[in-house]
C-alpha cells in the first residue's frame, strides 16, 4: 500500500467520526422537538463520542509514525492511552445514563411519539452496522484504537436498544392500556448503563494492563520459547519475556550458548532467534536477544 493512502484503520475511524456527528444531531434534535428524554440522553451519550472518537482518530495517526530518537520503540502506545480514554468515557456515559434514568423514574410518565421511535430504530441499525464494520477491521489490522471505537459503538447499540424498547413499550401501553410500561424507558436504561459500565471496566483494565507493560499469554512465549529451543545451537534458556506495545509485540530473550563460539556465531544465531520468532508470531516486531555462556556439563 502507498504511503500516501489513509490505511483501512483511518477510514473506519473517519467513518465512524462522520457518523457520531449525524447521529448526534438527529437523536438530540428529534428528542428536543418531542420531548424524548431517553433520545436526548441518548443524543448527548453520542456527543461524547464524538470526542472519544477524535482520540481514536489522532491516536491512530500517531500510532503509525515510525520510531524516532525520542521513541525508539515506536509510537505503539499512543493507541492504548486512546483505547484507555474511550474505557473513562464510557464510564462517563453509563453514569449519565443511568443517572438521567433514575430522574426520568421518578418523574410522572409522559407521552411518547413515533417520530423518537424511528430515530432510535435508526440510530440502532446504524451503530449496530458500524459496530460490525470497525470490529472487523480493529481485529484485521490489530489497532487497539479501532477496537475501542468499536466496542464504543457496541455501548452505543445498548443505548439504542434501550430507547427502542423503552419508547416502543410506551407506545403499545398507550394503545393497550398498560400503564406500567410506560416506565419501560427509564427501566431499560438502568439496565443499559450496567452493561456500558462493565464494557468500560474491562476495556480500562486490559489498556491499563497494557501501559504497565504485563507481560503477554504463557501459551505464547511456550510457543516462542519451543520455536526458539529448536535452533540446534540453543542450550539454554535464561529468561523470555513479550509485552505489548499498542499493535505489536516486543520480544526481550536471554539463552544459553557454547561458550567457545565466536562473536560472528553469536551474531549469526541472534538473527536466526530473531526470524524464528517473528515467523511463529506476525505480531512481534522486535526480538531483543542476550546471550549467556554455556558450558558442557552446566
């Protein structure tokens, strides 16, 4: 791909930046002019998606500079801290949402309109649509900042759903008579906000897991280290260990070799770590290798 094309993970971004604008506009507007609470909270939920989503989008840009003297290992992290950021506004908007439902509980119940139901109908459709698209390419291209705009529009169908059933139920009571559902609305939204809020939770923990360097799966590095044991020259492993660092892998790694070989076969031996490493993971971008020696009888 040209250097000068937007990579398949701008694109969804910008996408989704487009998006959150329109979808803002309808859903606050339609709920002004009817007076939808649901529609608002859930209009001003998607305003603060558009910020999460200029993270994302400038996190992403940066993500992609390569290393430089200030960052040698790369600008990997500036997706994380974004992904970390969208994780504190979802936790935002679950408050909202659940806060706003608790009033809107309380409140006598209002008449609704079928105008705020086609708009949430949208506007479910339509997260649920870009949900399925940024997901796809988050994981095609392993870019922590799509995946969190992803999972962001995931909290956004909840909150859609929400106000389809909330708006939905209060219009069949009135045609029914059921007088109970017209408390569907806020009910839904108390639930939808403890959904927003786990998503947010574990989204804040795995980008924090990731800041503070932990160290990736014991199934991978058995998979490094039964790569790297098989090159024959191999008679000792020291230490292995891998960290994330946004989209990639880095790798640091300490054996055991004969002790007589020379300062070219050691070269020779940490370029071939090197590849096989890199071979058995596409993640991994950089193998850091230290070698010890290693004596007959040890």
């Amino acid at each position: 791909m040209s250097s000068t094309q937007p990579s398949k993970s701008l694109i969804a971004i910008w996408i989704s930046l487009i998006s959150n604008i329109v979808l803002t506009l309808l859903k606050t507007g339609v709920g002004l002019a009817f007076g939808s609470s649901v529609l608002i909270a859930d209009g001003i939920h998607n305003a603060g998606d558009i910020i999460a989503t200029v993270a994302a989008l400038t996190s992403s840009m940066v993500s992609k500079k390569p290393a430089d003297d200030d960052h040698p290992y790369g600008h990997g992290k500036a997706e994380v801290v974004a992904s970390a950021f969208v994780a504190v506004i979802l936790a935002l908007a679950a408050i909202w949402i659940g806060y706003h439902s608790l009033l809107t509980l309380m409140e006598p119940a209002v008449s609704e309109s079928s105008l705020p139901l086609i708009a949430a109908v949208i506007s479910l459709l339509w997260k649920l649509a870009l949900y399925v698209y940024t997901v796809r390419i988050g994981r095609l291209e392993k870019s922590k900042s799509v995946l969190a705009t992803a999972y962001d529009h995931l909290a956004d169908v909840y909150a859609s759903l929400a106000a389809v059933l909330g708006i939905g139920l209060a219009l069949a009571g009135e045609h029914l008579g059921w007088s109970w559902t017209a408390y569907g609305d806020p009910i839904a939204g108390i639930i939808v906000s403890l959904l927003v809020l786990k998503l947010a939770v574990e989204m804040g923990k795995e980008s924090i897991d990731i800041l503070m360097e932990r160290t990736i799966s014991p199934e991978r590095l058995a998979r490094y280290e039964k790569a790297v044991f098989a090159l024959e020259p191999i008679k000792r492993m020291d230490r292995i260990r891998a960290r994330e660092h946004g989209h990639y892998i880095i790798v640091d790694i300490r054996v055991g070799i004969p002790s007589h070989y020379t300062i070219q076969q050691g070269h020779d031996i940490s370029r071939e770590i090197k590849r096989c490493i890199i071979e058995c993971d596409e993640d991994v971008i950089e193998v850091m290798v230290h070698l010890n020696p290693w004596n007959e009888g040890e």
